[in-house]
C-alpha cells in the first residue's frame, strides 16, 4: 500500500514555543488513522501543515508525494479537510456555502452537492442561512464541504466537536462506510478515544510535539500493564495511599466513590493491603482490562477526564 | 487559469449577498440628492422642464461682451483718475490698471481663439461637468471610502469568519485567490462609480438643458492657474476627456483596494476595517491642518503643494484636472500637468500597495 500523507521529521515553533519536534507518521492508502494528543500536542499544527496553511521549520509533509507548502494547489486535490470549529459564510444557506466552496473544485455539480446534503443528513436545512446553524449542523455541513470533489484524503480536526451523541454514533457510521464502501483514507484527530478506538486500524500519540506512539491498535493494547478499579469509601486518602505504592498510577475514577490504578506489574493485593491497613474501605477490587485511554494515559501522562491539566504551550497570534 | 472565472463569481456574490444594503442604501441617497435638487431647481425657476441649451460660443461670446466692458470701465476709470499707480482687486490678485486692462483684453483674445477654432472649454460640457464632480469631488472621496471598507474585508472578514482554512487549503493558488478578490472589488466599484456617473450626468444634462455632444473637442488648461487659451491648452475629443477621467478616478479606487488589501492580509475583520477607514479619513484632516500650518508660517499656499503628491492627496487626482464650475481659471496645483504627475504619484503607490500584499499573502501563515 502506497503512502498518502508522509510527514518527516516535521518540526514548527512559535516564536519560542516549540510546536512541533521532528515528528514522523505516514497514512496509507485506504486506511483510517487516529491522531491523538492533548491539547496543545500539535495536532491542529500538524494538520494546518498538511492543509498548506503553515510551513515547517524543518523536515517535510507530503500529501500524494506533493509537497503541502510548496506545491500544494496539486497536494489539495487529493483531500478535503475539516477544521477544529469550521467556519462558513453566515449570510449564505448551507447549500449556497456548498457552491461556493466547489467552484473552487471546477464546474458545480448539483446532483454531488445534494447527494452531500442528503449523506450529513442536511436536506431538510439546506436552504436556510448557516448563521441559524447549531454547532452540530456546521460540523455535518463541514463533512460534506470535506467531501466535495470526491477527495481521496479525509483530513478531520476534532470532527465530534459540538455533536450529540446520536450525531456522533451516526458519524462514526458514516466515516467507517466511507473507508470500507468507497476505499477513503481517514486521517481523523479526536479526543474521543472510544471513537478512535471504534473506528481507527492505527493510531499515532503525540504529546508536547513529540511522537510518543505509533502503530496498530492491536499492538498497542498489547502494551503489557494493568488497570483497576477499586471502589472506596475515602477517595482522597485512598488516592494518597495508592500513589505512594511503588509503581502504581492513580486517578479518580469515571464513577464517585472509586479510584483507577494503573500499574505496570499485577500489585492488587499490595494496594489492597496498604489501603485497609490505612482503615480505608474497600468494597471492591477489579481488575479491568487495558484500554486504548491507558495507553494514551501511560503515554502522555494525561488523564483523559482533564485533558487540560497539562501545561499548553501558547501559540501567538499571527 | 480556467478556475479565476469562479473565483470572482464567488467573490461578488460574497459581496452582493453580505453587502447589497450598502449599495442600496448608496443608489437610494443619490437617487434623493437628485430628487431634492430637482425640487430645488422648480423652487428657483418656477418651471419643471429643463431650460433653454445654451451653445458654448454664446458663452463664450458673453464673456467677451463682459471683459469688453470691464475694460472700458478700467480705462474709464485710468482717465478720471489720470494716473497710473492705482490698484484694482481681480479675483484673490491686487493688480494694477494697466495689468487688469491687460488681463481682460488676454482673456478676450483667448475666447475669440476658442470661437475660431471650434474649441470648447471643457467646462462647457455636460459629461465633462459630471465627470469632474462625480469622479473628483465629494462623491469620489466618500466612495473611496467606502471601497476602502469593502476591500478591508476581503481577507481579513475570512479570517474571522474562519473561512480562510477552507480557502487557502483548496487548490486555487494564493495567487488566484488574491488577484480573485481584487478584481472582483474593481470590478463592483467600477460599476458603483460608473452608475454614479450616469446619475449625475442626468442630473446635469437636466441644469445644462441638453445631455450635449460627445465627440466635440475639448481644452483643457496645461496649467490651471492660468486662463485657458494658446499656449495653455490641450486639445482631446470630450469622450477621451471622460475615459481619462473615469480610468484617474479608477486609479485612485485602485490604490485605496491595494491599500485595504494590504491591511486585510495583516489582521482581522475589524481590526482591518478601523485601520482602513482611520486612515482614509484622518490623514486627510491630518494633511488639512499641515497645509494650514505651512501657510500661517509662509503666507503662500504654494509652500504646501508638495503635500498633493502624498498618497491620500492624490487618491481623487480628477479634482485637479479643472476647477469644477464656471470656466476661470483655478488656484495653483491644477491643470493637466498636476494631474498627471497626481496620477503618476497614485500609479505607483498603487503597484507599491499591490505588490506588497501579494509577497505577503502568499507567505502568510494561518495559525488560526
């Protein structure tokens, strides 16, 4: 399978704050990749250049073996690309923001435009002005934007952005009968790990602008570790006890009440003494089966329920 | 290349659909001006038809009826007073008898001149009349203005809107893009200013009596400070004089877009519009007060003719061409020759501001 997008040793800063640092992924043809990472990774910087609206400082992106920057009026025929909030003409319908966007492809084609419409499930507000629009509607007017031209290349930013969960389950839909039925190559960042896990054959980790991990699901979950969930009756004392066993990680967990622990070794009855024999209660003691948000915890460092709680690097105005 | 085509039909429909109360509320004001001046014209010569066309030579020959008397009033007044030493004021000039008599009689020969040769002031045509005060006067420096906000908008407004991603990302090169949206605002402002034209050409086809010829010759001063007449004239067919006209005023149109754009490729939609319009119409107040200094200090209006060839002088260079009305002749700084040097200045502040914006745009970043 040939290579899509090659990024090579890409790295881009802002004034002093390094975006990027020499950061290597490929998306083959056909595939559907998962971009992970925090806020502030370089994940949108990353894809502003594939987009060709930065240059790297260093190193190259590819899209079809065109350079993104410097030969990019023929790199932007093999994709079309959803940005974080997309924006559109408010004064226009969603249909006339459709035509306006595809002249830039060459001759309109209605039938395409409202077969999109019709495939993001717009028709019924094609014609009204995109300023009446939910946040959802502009992200479903977005994909079909994307997906003028029949690009061979799906670049989507955050693509759940602003979406229920019904619009998130119909997405995950669509995107999977686009990859399978009609051979698109995805290139897909989320924060939404379950629907990186659901839909993604590979994914790649960056943090701090850095490529902390790359390659196919299956091998990433076989990441040797162990994760448990262990319901207390002192959250904050059990957190504090657990932290201060030797190669245990932990977190307050999804539901009150619990803890999740991470741990590279199997340490259940270690943690589990260490916390009655501190009086905390403890109602039960799972062991859960490794995740694609442990690895992603594992690798950043972040946990996924306060994406922000790592420094982000401010990127200034240009 | 086939794709520029679309890109400026997407870029007057963007306009025409964000903007069209702009033009309508711009055709309703002058559609009222001219209501209102008509009302004012039936007020003063209790008729609602046009008057009577006068042709050019009557005049013509009117002035030298006038300038005939005013001389015998001054060798009148030479006789009585047998001297020589005494000063008459002829317009802002103190002039001697002698001089005055002198000047009367040169303008009297300057008219018989225009008479013989079938050469009419250019002031004398409707269409000239209109093109000077639709392209040169108030009306061109407030469309400038607002050509000025439009063009601000043009990368600036898709940067705030966040369209700028979708723009820049698709295949049009940033070239097409630019070159797209400028000649896209050309293109409505050629058709505003020619629509304004037409307008105020109705309006004084209506005062004149008749929309008059458009292929007679005219004379314009070299020098407008001087009486038109051998030695101070150019000749060129009146529709040539109107195109000049029109292609001046365009230029000036040109440069302010150049400008906007420039502005526009640097920042945001407001940003870019208050920059835009603080400049427009500051720096001609600015320039106001400068003049003024200079003549408080010097005594001369001339110390502050250097300021024409700045930029925001310069942007309606057709106010220089001929004074407006009447067919004296006008202050110094006018005439052909200050308006060719006007539209040289303006040439090349425009290409400067254009060429500027597009070593920008096409290097320009979008962080978002």
């Amino acid at each position: 399978m040939s290579a899509v997008v090659e990024v090579e040793r890409l790295s881009k800063s802002f004034g002093r704050v390094r975006a990027l640092s020499e950061v290597s992924f490929g998306v083959d043809e056909g595939e559907v990749l998962g971009f992970l990472g925090p806020n502030g990774a370089g994940k949108t910087t990353t894809i502003r250049i594939l987009l060709g609206l930065l240059h790297g400082d260093g190193g190259t992106a590819k899209i079809g073996g065109h350079d993104c920057w410097t030969d990019h009026v023929r790199a932007s025929r093999f994709f079309g690309a959803t940005l974080e909030q997309p924006g559109f003409y408010g004064f226009l319908s969603g249909r006339d923001n459709l035509r306006q966007f595809a002249r830039m492809l060459g001759p309109v084609d209605e039938k395409q435009i409202t077969a999109l419409l019709d495939l993001v499930g717009m028709t019924e507000r094609a014609d009204d002005k995109v300023k009446r629009y939910s946040m959802g509607m502009r992200q479903r007017l977005a994909l079909a934007q994307a997906l003028l031209g029949k690009p061979r290349l799906l670049v989507l930013d955050e693509p759940t952005n602003g979406l229920d969960p019904n619009g998130i389950h119909g997405l995950r839909i669509l995107l999977r009968k686009l990859a399978t039925e009609q051979g698109l190559t995805i290139f897909f960042s989320s924060h939404l790990l379950s629907e990186v896990e659901e839909l993604c054959d590979r994914v790649v980790v960056l943090h701090r602008g850095e490529v902390k991990a790359s390659g196919p699901l299956s091998e990433l979950m076989n990441v040797k570790g162990y994760r448990y969930r262990i319901d207390v009756s002192d959250v904050d004392k059990a957190l504090e006890i657990v932290r201060a066993v030797d190669g245990a990680r932990a977190e307050p967990g999804t539901i009150k009440g619990s803890i999740s622990v991470t741990a590279d070794d199997d340490i259940a009855r270690q943690i589990n003494y260490a916390l009655v024999s501190a009086g905390v209660g403890v109602d039960q003691l799972v062991r859960t089966e490794k995740g694609l948000e442990d690895i992603y915890i594992q690798l950043t460092g972040v946990p996924v329920a306060s994406p922000l709680s790592t420094p982000v690097p401010s990127v200034p105005a240009q | 290349m086939s794709i520029l085509p679309s890109l400026i039909r997407n870029e007057l429909e963007k306009t025409w659909r964000s903007r069209w109360i702009v033009f309508a509320v711009l055709f309703g004001l002058f559609l009222l001006i001219a209501a209102g001046l008509y009302a004012y014209f039936v007020h003063l010569e209790h008729r609602w038809t046009p008057p009577a066309a006068v042709a050019w030579q009557s005049q013509l020959r009117d002035e030298i009826a006038a300038n005939q008397q005013n001389v015998a009033g001054l060798e009148q007044v030479k006789q009585q007073t047998q001297q020589n030493g005494g000063t008459v004021r002829v317009g802002r000039e103190e002039l001697t008898i002698d001089q005055a008599i002198a000047q009367a009689n040169q303008a009297i020969a300057n008219d018989r001149y225009l008479i013989d040769h079938n050469i009419a002031p250019v002031q004398s045509f409707a269409i000239a009349q209109a093109s000077l005060f639709a392209l040169g006067g108030i009306i061109m420096f407030l469309l400038t203005r607002i050509f000025g906000w439009l063009a601000s908008e043009q990368i600036a407004g898709e940067r705030s809107d966040r369209t700028i991603t979708i723009l820049l990302s698709r295949p049009p090169s940033r070239n097409q893009v630019l070159f797209a949206k400028a000649f896209a605002s050309f293109l409505i402002s050629l058709v505003v200013v020619l629509v304004t034209l037409l307008i105020v050409y109705a309006m004084f086809s209506f005062w004149y009596g008749s929309p008059g010829s458009l292929t007679d010759q005219a004379g314009v001063a070299i020098d407008g400070a001087k009486p038109l007449g051998p030695g101070n004239l150019l000749q060129m067919p009146i529709y040539l004089f109107v195109l000049m006209c029109i292609g001046a005023a365009m230029l000036g149109v040109l440069c302010v877009q150049g400008m906007s754009l420039l502005i526009s490729v640097l920042t945001g939609r407001w940003a870019a519009i208050g920059i835009v319009l603080a400049l427009l119409f500051g720096a001609p107040l600015v320039s106001t007060v400068i003049a003024g200094i200079l003549f408080l200090i010097s005594g001369s209006q001339d110390s502050s003719h250097f300021l024409n060839y700045i930029f925001f002088n310069v942007l309606a260079p057709v106010g220089s061409v001929a004074p407006t009305f009447g067919n004296s002749t006008a202050a110094a700084g006018s005439g052909i020759n200050e308006f060719t040097v006007e539209v040289e200045t303006l040439a090349v502040w425009t290409l400067g501001f254009f060429f500027a914006a597009w070593l920008l745009f096409r290097r320009k970043q979008e962080a978002g």
